[in-house]
C-alpha cells in the first residue's frame, strides 16, 4: 500500500492479481489495474504522482499511469517472484527485491537495468531508497539488512542485529538512521555511521 505524493489517493496491491487505486477522503475504488498473472506483493507512487510502479509473484515489475491506469511497461529482470519495489526520491529508477536472492536497480526511462545486487543469501523482501537516491537498503530471509551503493552495486555496511528473517527496512527522512522489522518480533534502529 502506498499514498500519492499529494495525499489524496491510495494504492494496494492483492492476493487477486490486481492492483487498486482507492479515493482517500471516501474510500471509493478509483480504478482497477489488471495486468498481472499473480498476486501484487508491492506498489510504489512515483515522486511526481504520475505513474505506478507494481511488484508481483509474476516475476515482472510493471509501471502504469497513475491517472488512467493505462499499462507503460514491464520489467523483467527478475528471475523468481519480486517481493518489494520503491522508486528512487529523484524519480529515474526504481529498486526491486526478489525471491531470486537480488535487489536490482533499473531505469524508468529505458527499463535497463542500473545495478543488481547479489549480497544477499536468501530471498530479499524489503528495499529502502536513502533520501539523495544514492544508497539503498535491502532486507530479507538471511536475517541481514545491507545497505549498499546504488549505482556501483557494492556493499556499504551490514546489519545483523535481528535474529529472524527481516521484513522491511525504510530510512529516516535525513538518511541517517534506518528502521527495520523482523519476525524476531522487533523493530530496531540503527545507524550506518
């Protein structure tokens, strides 16, 4: 589930294979988009509130228009089920997570792909843009969060402070700190400094 830059919409994505764009004030369905074979695990609103990026058991990340709902494109270079998606506070890439062990980094405008990053042991479920879109945050089964350099693709620092799997990671607004949540049944704080 994700809110649109300017508050007023919300997107979720389901078991059903679809994605759904809801009217906040109200709760009404805005618009259903139905372009995946397999259940949406993640959704992502692009900084300008133009476009939506969509993650599914499908293997594919999509991209569409956030107004209409009209299909952009799809990204395929994932090799198993794509977990997680979040789109880079700049707005030229994205960074999915998979099942397949990578976090990747691809760019909106040509749907390459920037950097794929292999650091991870096990399956990756979570990712976190830092705020200046140079550095992301990975998470997953190993029971490690790495942060790690977005376009050269190499490791920065390790957190191993969880003892399960960890869920989802998200930085503070000033980059500085990170928060992560594990099935350790915690929620920890910490710091790459």
């Amino acid at each position: 589930m994700n809110w649109s830059p300017d508050d007023t919409y919300i997107v979720s994505g389901g078991h059903d294979a679809t994605a759904k764009v809801w009217i906040a004030s109200s709760g009404n369905l805005r618009y259903t988009y139905s372009n995946h074979t397999k259940y949406v695990n993640a959704v992502t609103w692009s900084p300008d509130g133009n476009h939506i990026a969509s993650a599914s058991g499908d293997t594919t990340v999509q991209v569409w228009n956030a107004s209409s709902g009209q299909y952009l494109f799809t990204y395929r270079g994932h090799a198993d089920e794509v977990e997680a998606v979040e789109w880079s506070p700049n707005g030229t890439n994205l960074v999915s997570g998979s099942l397949d062990k990578t976090a990747q980094v691809w760019n909106v405008s040509s749907g390459n792909t920037v950097q794929a990053y292999r650091g991870h042991s096990n399956w990756v479920l979570g990712v976190s843009w830092s705020s200046d879109s140079t550095r992301v945050v990975s998470c997953g089964q190993d029971a490690t969060a790495q942060v790690w350099n977005a376009s050269a693709g190499n490791a920065l620092y390790t957190y191993q402070g969880h003892s399960s799997v960890v869920e989802a990671v998200t930085w503070s607004p000033n980059s500085i700190y990170i928060a992560s949540a594990s099935d350790d049944k915690t929620v920890q704080v910490w710091s790459t400094r």
